[in-house]
C-alpha cells in the first residue's frame, strides 16, 4: 500500500508545495526553499520525508544535493487513482445501458 504513504507523506500543504515545485525539474534546497514560509533545513526535512516515502530521489553535485521527482514513486499512487476512472466508465456504461433498455420499453 504505497500510494497510501504518498497520501499521507503528501497531505502536509508544505510538503507538498516542496513537491510541486519540483515538477518543472532538479532543484538544490535552497532553490526550493526559497519563498516558501519555512525555514531551509524544515524543507530539508520534508524532502526527507519524500525522500523515504520513495516520491523523490536526490544526487551530489559538489557540496549541494538537487532533488527530483522519483516518478517510479508516484506509479503506485496513480495506478490507484486511476483505477476510480474505471469504476467510474462501468458504472456509467452499466447505467447507460439500463436506461437505454427502458426507453426501449416505452
């Protein structure tokens, strides 16, 4: 049940915004950090977080560590979120097709 981690590692609104920001590619901690309303080692904190949550991974260059986002991490997550939109379209077909059988009754 990871994508139940990821819901929870990514219900903190800070985290996530940590997160988010790291949709448009690689940033250093300050880069991420920079603007948001938490100290920098809070974010090297939630980056962390992410980090054992397996959503984000990190590499060295020199003294800075660049975090990305782990896209391996986020399949589980999706594949559950995804599997509603199936529920969904048989439910829908199911009661198009009822519908459909009534009208042709009428």
């Amino acid at each position: 049940m990871a994508y139940g981690m990821a819901l929870a590692v990514l219900a903190d609104p800070t985290r996530r915004k940590v997160f988010e920001r790291l949709r448009t590619g690689p940033r250093a901690v300050n880069a991420l950090a920079a603007g948001l309303p938490v100290s920098r080692p809070a974010v090297s904190q939630h980056l962390r977080v992410l980090k054992e949550a397996g959503l984000v991974e990190e590499r060295s260059e020199g003294v800075r560590r660049i975090y990305s986002v782990r896209r391996e991490g986020l399949a589980e997550l999706r594949d559950w979120l995804d599997s509603f939109w199936g529920d969904a379209l048989d439910a829908f077909k199911r009661e198009a097709e009822r519908s459909h059988r009534e009208r042709g009754r009428k």
